[in-house]
C-alpha cells in the first residue's frame, strides 16, 4: 500500500485525537503538525510543532486534517486545495455559507478528496442501524428523534450549539434515511450568557416524508446521545455513547386486556439488543479517508453534504430567529 504523508493542522481536544489515529492506521505517516498555540497535549513527540499552516503545506504533504476552530477552516482548506493536498476538515464544515460554498468548489475544481468529520456516521450503532434499515428490518420508516445533551464543553468558543452538535445530528438523521431535510422549524435558548445558543430544538421533515426532532443542548447535567428510529415494524434506539444498538419489534401477541385493546395500534413486542463489532469512529473515518484518496472507496462525508448540513442547520437558526418554518432548496 502506497504510503499517505499527512499533516495535522490542529492539536487541541480534537486534534490530539486525530494525531493519535493518524500514527495508528496502516498506510499513512503523520510528518507534520501545525498549530500557533503550540502542543497543549503534548502529542507532537518527536515532530516540530510548526506555526502555521503554509509551514505544514511547505513540508510536503498528501494529505491534511484540519482541526482547528471553525472561522479559521476556509483559509487552510483553500491553501491546501491550492496546493494539491487532500484534506478532512472537522465539522462543520465552516462558518458561513459562503465559506463553504467557496471550499466545495476549491476542491472539486482541483479534482482532490475534500472531506468534512462528521464522525456520527462512522459510529458503530448506527452503522448497523442503517444496514438494518437498508434491508427491510424495519419496513417503512416513519419518524426520526435524535437527544444529544450534555454539561457545556469549555473548548467550544466560536459557534452556539447548533453548529457544534445539532450539525452531528443533522447529518446522521439525513443519512440514516437517506433522504436530506426538507423543511425545518426550530427554537433556541440562550441561557449561559453567551452570543450563542446553547440550547435549540429542530423539528423537520426530510424530502422522503420522514418526520423528524432534534433536541440538542449543552446545559444538561447528564450526557445522554440517543437516536430513535420508528418505523412500520417496530423502533430502533441506537446509543452513540455506547455504540449499542436496541429493536424494539411490534408485538404480534392478541391483547385481550379490554381497556388496553380498545386502542388500535402496535403493541409491545421483542426487544432484541444486537451484538457486532465496535470499533473506535475516528479509526474508521480515518480509513474511509484514506482509501478515498487512494481511489479504492467513496465512503466519506463529502464536502458538498457537509455544505449541505450546514444549510439546515443555518435554516433552523434562521427559523428560530423569526418564528417561521424554512423550506430547504430541493437536493
């Protein structure tokens, strides 16, 4: 296997992750880290911490990860687009519209692997949820409620919580149906003293008629990372805390309870617990990569569907400023 030099631009709370993987998988060689706020972490080892990103790219490199604070995204994607390099770029994938607008263009122009780390996707819980879905387990599915709460994270200053988490929760619901939202609603709270939000509810409904609700915080003093799928044969409630996968399956059984049969709908049936493989996400984003750029597979977040994320959750910010639904443009 031909061997990927990559740079790591970025190595605060995420990015001391991305360099641990990046020394992990097979195939690829960490040569180089850049970040002007030095090695917080101390996951440099024997490589020179370098202050900027044209010092990473004049390294010589293959690849890039970007994980550096969203306002700073475009201007190295659009460096390395221009130099020829392959780039993953953590969520989202920029700041505004227009600055993602701008990155997906650099990188399909230069015919290079432009990739936005949407990590949910890689999750082992709904990796399996999805092959589930795809072969029928769940017959129609009729209804989409993702929970992502939790304590505020200190390391996030730049964007509110739509933005940081709702995007995770955006991205995987249209993916799970494979279908993009087609219409949202959503409410915010500001609640900590902040310019951002740190609370919003998104309530939509995606282009194949599936309805959906995003609850998203971080003011909860609980973590809790829940997505529940309900569909024509049961519900799946996938835990990406965890990685557990749960189906809850229609009864089949006859109530003969008179006052609990007189309502016609499903009732309690199996619940099964699935037991699968469980490896770690970012490894197997960081593979998807990889083998994106080595042409073998396609399996990664593309940055056109991380401009698309972007967009919904952009809409929902925009209907909670004016008490409106937003209609998205047809996908």
């Amino acid at each position: 296997m031909m061997v990927l030099r990559a740079g790591l631009l970025g190595v605060g709370m995420m990015g001391r992750h991305h360099a641990r993987v990046l020394r992990e998988i097979d195939g690829v060689e960490l040569v180089a880290i850049a970040d002007p706020g030095g090695d917080p972490h101390g996951v440099a080892g024997d490589l020179e911490i370098l202050p900027d990103i044209d010092a990473l790219i004049g390294v010589g490199i293959d690849v890039a990860v970007v994980a550096v604070p969203t306002r700073f995204h475009e201007d190295a994607a659009l460096k390395l687009a221009a130099a020829g390099v392959h780039t993953l770029v953590e969520k989202p994938i920029a700041h505004t519209l227009d600055a993602g607008r701008r990155m997906v263009d650099a990188f399909a122009a230069a015919g290079l692997v432009g990739a936005v780390g949407h990590i949910e996707r890689f999750n082992p819980a709904l990796q399996e949820l999805r092959r589930r879905i795809e072969a029928g387990e769940l017959g129609a599915v009729y209804q989409v409620v993702t929970r992502r709460q939790g304590p505020f994270p200190s390391r996030i200053a730049d964007v509110g919580v739509a933005k940081d988490l709702a995007s995770h929760d955006v991205d995987l619901t249209a993916w799970v149906v494979q279908s993009p939202y087609e219409r949202v609603f959503a409410q915010t709270a500001f609640k900590s003293g902040r310019e951002h939000e740190d609370m919003i509810v998104i309530t939509g409904r995606t282009e194949s008629g599936v309805i959906v609700n995003n609850i998203v915080n971080w003011l909860s003093p609980m973590k809790e990372r829940v997505t529940v799928v309900t569909g024509e044969k049961g519900a799946f409630v996938a835990d990406t805390a965890t990685g557990d996968l749960t189906f809850y399956a229609n009864g089949t059984i006859p109530l003969e309870w008179e006052s609990v049969s007189s309502f016609r709908g499903v009732s309690e049936g199996d619940v099964t617990r699935y037991a699968f493989a469980k490896r770690e996400p970012l490894r197997v984003e960081h593979e998807a990569f990889r083998d994106a750029v080595l042409g073998h597979t396609t399996d990664v977040v593309t940055m056109e569907q991380g401009q698309r994320t972007l967009e919904v959750v952009e809409a929902a910010l925009q209907s909670a400023r004016n008490g409106e639904s937003v209609v998205l443009p047809a996908s």
